[in-house]
C-alpha cells in the first residue's frame, strides 16, 4: 500500500511541471505598430517643393521677359524695325539739343546787335558799331550799302528802297531755312514712328499665331512671350515719337519769335537806307544852292 501511495506521488511530481509550462506559455511578441502622420501635415508638406518650383518658373519668365532679352529673341523684322526706332529716338535727341543751342545764341546775337545799332544814325555808323561780327543783321546793312552804291546816280528813292527789300526778303528767307533745318526731320519722325512700331506689333503677333498653331497650345507661358516681343515695338515707337512732337511745337514757337526778330532787323536796314538817300538828297540840293 505504502509502495502504490509512493508512485501515485511520484507520477503526479512529473506531471504537475509539463501542465505550468503549458499554462505559462509566452505570449508571442507583439509586432511594433506605425504611428501614420495627420493627413493635414500631409496635405501641408505636399505642396512645398511644387511651391519652390512655381516661384522658380515665375522669376525664370520674369528674367526672360525683360526688354534686352525680348529684343533679342523677337524676329529680324521685329528687330530691324526696333533698331531703326531706336535710331530715330537718337536723332530726334540730337536735332532738339543742337537746335536749342543754335537759337539761343542767335536770339542772343540779334538782341545785342539790334540793341548796338538803336542810337545809330546812318547804315556806316551800324557796321562800325556791329564790328566784324557775322550775324543776320550785319547781312541786311552791308546788302544795304551795296544797294545804295549801286544806285548812285539814279533820282528815284522808291526804285532803291524797292530793290533793299527784294535783298532783304532773300536774306530773311535764307535766314529762315537755316534755322528750320532738321525740323523736317522731327516732323516725319513725330508723324511716321507709331506706324512703324505698329508694323513691327502686328508682324510679330502674326508669328506668334503661327508658334502656337505649330505648338496646338494656348498656354498663356507658350503665347506672353511672343505677344511682349511684339508690343516692344509699339512701346519704342511712341518713345521716339512723343518727344519728337513735343521738341517740334516747341522749335516751331522758337523760331517764330525768333524771325519777328530778323524782321525787326530788317526793318532796321530799311530805316537807315531810308535816312541815308535822304541826306543825300538833301546835300544834294544844298550844293545846288
């Protein structure tokens, strides 16, 4: 009895540590789990690279679309028409600053000159009083002289004041060319410039028609460039052409004022010859006596 009771003891010693391993099997490791991001951060960090971008192409186009760089890339008749603009905006420069130094010293010059001759008495006394300067006004009184010694001898005064006046009019119409010359040049400057830039528009937008038909696109990226190029022309047309109208009217009122002032002048010339047939008459019959 003792020996069963021993083995029943023995058999349950064996059996009660297989039953805690299996009820104290390991539980099996658990698989690490991702943490996914909100989809707002998601949404916020998708667009900044494509952001970058756009701000890259945006200042790209800007740097290609400056003046220098749509001049060069137009068309050669874009071009030429550009250039010869630019040509006409340069000579009307020139034509407005030589202009306003010329007619300024010759107001100056014939004020002075007319104010010297105002005491004078006789056309001699206005040559010795203008000295050897060149001037307008100088060319009326020796035209003048050379009258009034050609006709000595001859007893009409009307016939010699009639013939000073012819000598006169050619000096003041010579007179007049010299101080119009170039103005013709700011006219058809002022007159023809828009319609030369508006050939270059119009024939550049016509390319540029046909770069998107050949492209089959109407991107605006595609079509601005062209169309700028284009404008350009028109833009340095009425740079060339404002200043030109502008410079003209003003010439126009300049040598205006300033021809009254040759008229004067004349009128001066014609007043001493006047003075001086009178003396001779006068002598003349004094010596009669």
């Amino acid at each position: 009895m003792n020996l069963k009771l021993l083995a029943a003891l023995a058999v349950l010693s064996l059996a009660s540590p297989l039953a805690a391993q299996q009820v104290t099997a390991p539980p099996t490791a658990a698989q690490p789990t991702r943490v996914q991001p909100p989809s707002s951060a998601i949404d916020a960090a998708a667009p900044a690279e494509p952001a970058k971008s756009a701000k890259a192409v945006v200042a790209a186009s800007m740097h290609e679309l400056s003046p220098w760089s749509m001049f060069k890339n137009a068309d050669i008749i874009v071009q030429a028409v550009m250039i010869g603009l630019a040509f006409a905006s340069l000579v009307t420069w020139t034509v407005g600053i030589a202009k306003t130094i010329e007619l300024s010293a010759a107001q100056r010059r014939l004020k002075k000159s007319l104010r010297r001759i105002a005491d004078t008495r006789s056309l001699s006394e206005a040559q010795l009083a203008l000295g050897e300067k060149e001037s307008v006004l100088s060319s009326l009184l020796a035209a003048a002289m050379r009258e009034g010694r050609m006709s000595a001898g001859i007893s009409s005064d009307s016939g010699i004041k009639e013939r000073a006046a012819s000598s006169f009019s050619e000096i003041v119409r010579a007179e007049a060319r010299r101080v119009r010359f170039g103005m013709g040049a700011l006219a058809t400057i002022g007159a023809t410039s828009p319609f030369v830039g508006l050939f270059g528009t119009v024939w550049g937008i016509m390319n540029s028609f046909i770069g998107i038909s050949k492209s089959q696109t109407t991107n605006l990226a595609v079509v601005a460039p062209g169309i700028a190029e284009a404008l350009l022309a028109t833009a340095i047309g009425l740079v060339a052409a404002i200043p030109a109208v502008i410079i003209y009217n003003h010439f126009s009122r300049v040598t205006k004022g300033y021809l009254e002032q040759v008229s004067r002048a004349s009128g001066a010339a014609g007043r001493l010859l006047s003075r001086d047939l009178d003396r001779t008459h006068v002598s003349h019959a004094r010596a009669a006596e």
